[in-house]
C-alpha cells in the first residue's frame, strides 16, 4: 500500500509540476484539500474478482529480479517455476505449468514450444510494466490452456502526454557474472506516444554448491562448481506506437527476442564420461556444442472504443517462434555410422521447430446501470508448426481453435457483487506422419532381415468441443472480504500429448504419446476469506479441484535401447485426479516504519485411477512457508523511499512421488535485500540490492529437472540493479 501510495504521490508531483510550468502567467492560488488513499485499484480488483489474483507492479519487478521473469514471479505464493538452468523457467501455478498455464501478454495469449521442458518464456522481462497472476481455472475469459491459471503482463504503457524520457538499467548477479543492459526511450504528444526498449543480457556457467554430479549411476565431476555450457546470451527489442482520439485508444507492438544458450553438456543426449571437459572447462562464458538458438518475432495491435455505456475491444496478433538445438552428431541405434550426404538438413541440427501462430479476439462490454453489466468477446487462433533435424520428438501439425463466451456482472450493493459466464470452444488439430530417416530391421519373424523406414507418428485429425462455465460471489463488508469460485474448465490435449514418440533429453526419458486421449476437464472449487485493518491483514485462499481425465506421463519398466542411452519409458495417460491446498497471506504493520509478512502453501494431489493409482502427481512442489520483515522510510538522509528486509524462506521435505522421483529434503535459506532511490546532482537513480541464499546452504528443487540428476539450486548469489530515469516536459510556455 505504501509503494501504491508513494506512486500516486509521485504521478501528482509530475503532474502539478507541469500544470505550473505551462500555467507560469497566470498568477493562480489553490488551496488543496488532504487527499486520503484508501484503497488501490489492485486491491479493489482482488476484492471484487472471484478467483484469487496476485497484482505486481514494476517496482516489485525491480526489486526482486532473479534473472528471467517466471523466477521473479515464482516468490508468490501458490506460484513457482520448473526450470532448467538460470535462463529457461516455466510457471507453475498450485502445481499445474505447460499448457495447463496461460501467458497473455497485452491481451493475446503467447504462443510458443511451451510443451518442451527446456522451452523458456521467450518475453524480454524488462518490458513487463505489471503483471496479474490469477490462480485457478480462468478459462471463461481465455480459453483452452488456462485451465490452471493465467500470468496476465502487461508492457509498453502509455507515459504521460507531451513529455521525452526514459530510462536506462543495469543488472548483474555474482553466480553466473550475469550482465544485463536495457535502454528505455518514450515520447509522447497529445495523441501521439512511441516507445523503444532494447535489451541484452550475457551470461556465464552457473554455479552450483557441489562437485558432481549423478547422470545414468556415472558420477560427473564439475570444474571450480561450475554446470558446463551453462552460459547464454539475450538480444531483445520492442517497439509500441500508440494514438488517441476522443474515446478511441490504438496501439502497435512488435518485439523480437533471441537468445543463444549452452545445454549442460553432461546431460544432454551425450554420454557424460565422454564430455570434452578441457574445452568445455577452458571458459566460463563460452557456448559450445550442445546448444539451442530461439527467435521469437511477435506483432500485436490493439483497438479500443468506449462510450458512456458501451465498450469494443478488438485484439490481432501473429507471432514466429523459431527454436533450433544443435549438438555433436552421434549415432544411436541404428543410426548409420557416418551421416548420409544424401540429407538435406545439418547432421549436427538436433532438432528445428518453426511455428507461426495468428490471433484474433473481439471483445465488447456494455453496462445496463450503475449495478449490471454484460461482457462478451470471441476468440480464434490458427497455428502452424513445422520440424526439421534429425531427432523425432512431436509431429508436424495445424492447430486451430475458436471460442465464444459471455460474462454477466450484477452489484447488489458496494459489499456483493455475483458474476456468472459461459464459453464454448471448438478446436481442430491435424498432424503430419512421420518416418524415420534412417531403416530399422524389423520384429516380423517371417522375415526378420528385412530393413524398413519405421513410422514413428501416424496421421491424427481430431475435433474437440466442450462447454466451460463459472458462478462467482464476493462479499466485501469492510473489514472482512469473502470470495467464492465455481468453476468447469477444458483443455483440449496438444500435438505431444497425441503424438510424441521421442527422447526428452532434459528429462532423461523416452516418451510416447497417446492418440485416443479425451480432452481434459476441472471442476474447481476456489474461496478467499481475508480481514484487513489499518495495520493488519490476513488472506487465506482455499481450492480444490477434480479431473475426470487428468493427461500426465506415466513411467514405466521399460526402457529405450534404440534412440537414447537406455532412457525410461513414459507414456502419456489419463487418470481421475483429486487435487487441494491452500494459500495464506499475512501482512502486519507494526510501526510506521516497520512491516512483517508471512506467507504459505499446501497443495496435496492424489490419483484416483490407473496405474498408479493412490499416488500424487509428478513434480508437485512442497509445502512452503516464507518469513519476511522489511524496514522501509520514505527519506533517510538524501536516500528516498530506502529500505531494508530479510526473507526467509522454509520448504519442507516432499516425499509424496511418483517413482522414479526420490525424496526432497527439505530446506531454510536466508536472502537480504536493501535499495531506495539517490539523488546524484539533478538525477535520481533507483538502486535495488540482493544477496541470496546467504549461507551458501546447499538444497535441492523439487520440480526442477535438474532434480533428477542431484544437482542442487545456485548457491550464494550477490545482485545488484540500477535504474536511472530520466524525463523532459515538451511545449512549456516561457
């Protein structure tokens, strides 16, 4: 609340002095009443939304960045990530990531590999202005794959009219010597804004407190701590052009972002005893064989009408993800010795994918009276991708879907609003076969000489359909708030699901899809029940989900001889799943100066069919409890708006699993951070100090993949972030 209010205080002070500068002949005298802030539009949006939502804004960013975005978001509570190496995170919302989590980034949805485990989230963090997480099914108003939450970013705000500004950043972390520059550029007139933001970042190994590692029972050592072929670079741009008119708002945006990053070269489709280790250890910054390069090109715009009454709201987009990963050619199998110049791709190209997605939304509101208000949209989206490279993981495939919803809102009085909607979505999917490059002897003992190009994926066409609907109840008689979420969700199964039939290097496994899986249902059921006073406040969010049809990988006994190094077998199936937990917030302020925290999460999941039956789900994070209390003074000497805090964070040991998961010991780490603004002659320059895992304490991550293979989470890490604005106002009268 303070940091709202200090915004608020801020963007008046700018205002006034603007409104001084270009009044200066008139000799005027105002007399201003005191201004009380009560209440934030975030905070009223969290009362009066049903499902449990979680608002950040750029300071928070700032302040807490942890080298990719789904990191920094991943301190919420009910909000972690699984992760692979510092520059690829997923989020995780209670338990459920992939395609069971939306991002939406200025109304469409991005579209990426999300399936791949060490698929990153191709967004440059430095643009995201402010982020709403909602935690639960939200696919009334998004549709298929946010059946376990949204992360909602927002970038490229619109900056205050007639001024030029900007800023710039710098971000460093001691682990892996990251270095990360970003430049800032606004301008704006009456109806007229542009902004250009362009970023990079370089990166080295990340460290690790241990000196090996356990790949295929091989125990691998590491140099000086460091995960060989760690390091990886970003270069990333984005460009919004806005306009305004009397009730009219358009904007263009297109951003492009790249990144190179190494694989950890003693677990990626090499066999870990035979890693170059003097290369790879000659340099802690170099990227080496195996690798994978990503380019993501995204162009959205964005038309806004609005009336007394009545609101339109249209969204267009198309967006190229392109990902190749290359590594050493080495055969498996029956893979030929000596790669065929016959080919036409590069033997040493893994594997390509090359996807293009186009969108489309309509979105309208219109408000009857002060109490009810009806909102209603449709949305398409057509995508196509395409493979290439040696190795087999998903076919080719057409995706399109379509869906159409309305919302109804009713406010009764200013303590109880209801909300209630419905949504059809209709989705098509189409994948190409595919054949081996190379011939495999085949298992007819008729004729067991013969060699034959083996089908790895026969063709699907499938069609999917399905109602999705939610009632939703809040009640906020000040002091207390009471929220109530009822909801039915649909996913339906994606091209890997179906059709996958290849080894997940990232995962030390083979997997194998399922073409007859059913679309996937929740019925959830979600309440918020939070006190709130001048000092104190607690919120305590409560869920619980049911799945007629849960799609996850199941592992088996068997194991590949023939495309990997003696991978496990998984198959992807369906099971009945009863999932629940909580989350609990507590905020109080105990002087003027001095805040304390606490925050929690349970979540237990259990598997009501199939095989594994009895079990809880794969990768489910642990119960956790963070500890904070933060100082903070709005001036200490010539520092403004300081502070000072200390997290600590406890995790206790998960041992509900899926074999072959082993238990997770649990863990307490202790992080610092301190910042506030300096003064430095005519120029504020906002510092933001981290110091994380103070101990050093050596403790694992339980959904990470790196898990599988004892490697524990990034020791002592000292980051460091400045941003230096700066801003000039235009058509000043003299």
């Amino acid at each position: 609340m303070l940091k709202t209010i200090h915004a608020c205080i801020l963007l008046l002070s700018m205002g006034a002095a603007s409104s001084s500068a270009t009044e200066a002949a008139v000799d005027t005298s105002l007399l201003l009443k005191e201004v009380q802030i009560v209440q934030s539009y975030s905070e009223q949006q969290k009362q009066t939304n049903s499902l449990s939502t979680e608002h950040i804004n750029r300071d928070y960013l700032f302040q807490n960045q942890q080298g990719n975005l789904m990191k920094t978001l991943g301190q919420l509570p009910g909000v972690s990530n699984i992760d692979i190496g510092s520059g690829m995170s997923k989020p995780v919302i209670r338990g459920l990531s992939f395609n069971r989590v939306l991002v939406v980034e200025n109304n469409i949805k991005h579209e990426a590999q999300q399936w791949g485990v060490d698929h990153g989230l191709e967004m440059d963090a430095y643009t995201v202005d402010k982020a709403v997480v909602i935690k639960g099914p939200a696919s009334l108003p998004y549709g298929s794959d946010a059946i376990g939450g949204v992360v909602q970013l927002t970038s490229g705000l619109m900056p205050q009219a007639n001024t030029l500004g900007g800023s710039i950043e710098f971000h460093g972390k001691t682990n892996n010597d990251l270095l990360g520059t970003s430049l800032w550029l606004y301008g704006r007139s009456e109806r007229i804004w542009a902004s250009l933001r362009l970023s990079r970042i370089d990166r080295g190994d990340d460290k690790v407190p241990a000196d090996s590692v356990d790949i295929y029972s091989y125990r691998a050592a590491l140099y000086k701590n460091h995960l060989r072929n760690t390091a990886g670079k970003e270069r990333n741009a984005h460009l919004t052009l806005g306009w305004l008119q009397d009730h009219y708002q358009g904007r263009l945006t297109l951003s492009r972002t790249h990144s190179k990053a190494g694989f950890f070269a003693n677990a990626h489709g090499l066999e870990p005893r035979n890693v170059d280790s003097r290369l790879h250890d000659r340099s802690s910054r170099d990227i080496l064989d195996p690798f994978q390069e990503v380019t993501h090109l995204k162009l959205l715009q964005t038309n806004q009408w609005s009336g007394a009454r009545f609101a339109l709201e249209t969204n267009l987009g198309y967006q190229r993800n392109l990902r190749n990963e290359w590594s050493p050619y080495v055969s498996h199998g029956y893979m030929p010795a000596t790669f065929p110049d016959s080919l036409d791709f590069d033997p040493d190209l893994e594997r390509a994918f090359d996807k293009s997605i186009y969108t489309a939304q309509l979105k309208t509101s219109y408000k009857m009276d002060d109490n009810r208000q009806i909102v209603a949209g449709i949305n398409g989206e057509k995508q196509f991708n395409h493979i290439n490279g040696r190795g087999f993981m998903i076919p080719e495939f057409q995706q399109n879907s379509l869906g159409i919803y309305a919302l109804a809102h009713r406010r009764w009085n200013t303590d109880l609003h209801a909300e209630v909607g419905l949504r059809y979505d209709l989705g098509h999917l189409q994948t190409q076969a595919y054949q081996d490059w190379f011939p495999s002897p085949t298992t007819d003992d008729t004729n067991p000489s013969e060699w034959v190009y083996l089908q790895r994926a026969a063709s699907i066409d499938r069609y999917f359909g399905a109602w999705s609907g939610s009632v939703g109840l809040s009640y906020v008689p000040q002091p207390w708030s009471v929220k109530v979420h009822l909801g039915k969700s649909f996913r339906m199964p994606i091209a890997k699901e179906l059709a996958a039939n290849g080894v997940n290097y990232h995962r030390f496994s083979y997997e194998v899809g399922d073409p007859n899986l059913s679309p996937e249902t929740s019925y959830q059921w979600d309440a918020t029940i939070a006190y709130a006073n001048n000092r104190f406040r607690i919120d305590w969010n409560p869920f619980f989900q049911y799945f007629p049809n849960y799609i996850y990988l199941n592992p088996t006994s068997e194991h590949d001889r023939l495309y990997g190094n003696g991978n496990q077998v998984y198959y992807y199936t369906q099971a009945k799943v009863r999932r629940y937990g909580s989350e609990i917030q507590l905020r109080f302020q105990a002087t003027n100066h001095f805040e304390m925290g606490l925050t929690g999460e349970i979540l237990r999941s259990k598997q009501l069919s199939g095989s594994k039956k009895g079990y809880t789900l794969p990768f489910s994070p642990p119960d956790a409890l963070h500890l904070s209390t933060k100082w903070h003074r709005s001036k200490l000497g010539p520092i403004q708006q300081a502070y000072a805090a200390i997290d600590v964070e406890i995790v206790a040991t998960q041992n509900r699993l899926v074999p072959p998961e082993i238990t997770t010991p649990g863990h307490q780490i202790v992080h610092l951070s301190m910042g506030g603004i300096v003064p430095l002659s005519s120029q504020n320059i906002h510092i933001a100090l981290q110091v994380r895992n103070l101990f050093n304490t050596k403790y694992f991550n339980h959904t990470s993949y790196y898990r599988l293979i004892n490697l524990p989470e990034p020791g002592r890490n000292l980051a460091l972030s400045l941003r230096i604005p700066f801003q000039r106002l235009l058509n000043q009268k003299k």
